[in-house]
C-alpha cells in the first residue's frame, strides 16, 4: 500500500480513538509514529523543530501524537 503524506493525517484521525481498544488500530497508529519520525529525520529546519514541523505539516495533532508515544512507553 503506497501512503501520501496527505493520506497521514486522515489515517491518525480514524485509527487513534480506536487504539485503546484494537490492537490493529494502535499498531497502526505506532506505525505512523515510526513514519512521522522518520521523516523529521529529512526535514531541513533546526534539528529541535523537526519533528514538531513534520506533526504540523502531515495534520496530526501534536497532543495527540506524544499521548500516544507516551502510551506506548508505559506499555
């Protein structure tokens, strides 16, 4: 499956609030995360703003986003 930048946002948006109760959702959402770091690593701005650029430009809420790494790290 080939997945857009665009198409990030709107998949955090459905698999997140399902997360807590599919394992499929929050392994797609982990996966997502994987993706979003991934791609702050080739953002050009300061290394300190990257990844919060690449939350901010592929629509995912940035509260969301650490929530969920947070989750992930409790886990």
């Amino acid at each position: 499956m080939d997945i857009k930048d665009t198409d990030i946002g709107r998949l955090w948006s459905t698999r997140y609030p399902r997360r807590e109760i599919d394992a499929a959702s929050r392994m797609f959402c982990l996966s997502i995360v994987q993706a979003i770091r991934n791609i702050a690593q080739n953002n050009r701005c300061a290394a300190a703003d990257r990844l919060q650029s690449a939350v901010r430009s592929l629509d995912v809420p940035e509260d969301q986003l650490f929530q969920f790494s947070e989750e992930i790290q409790a886990r």
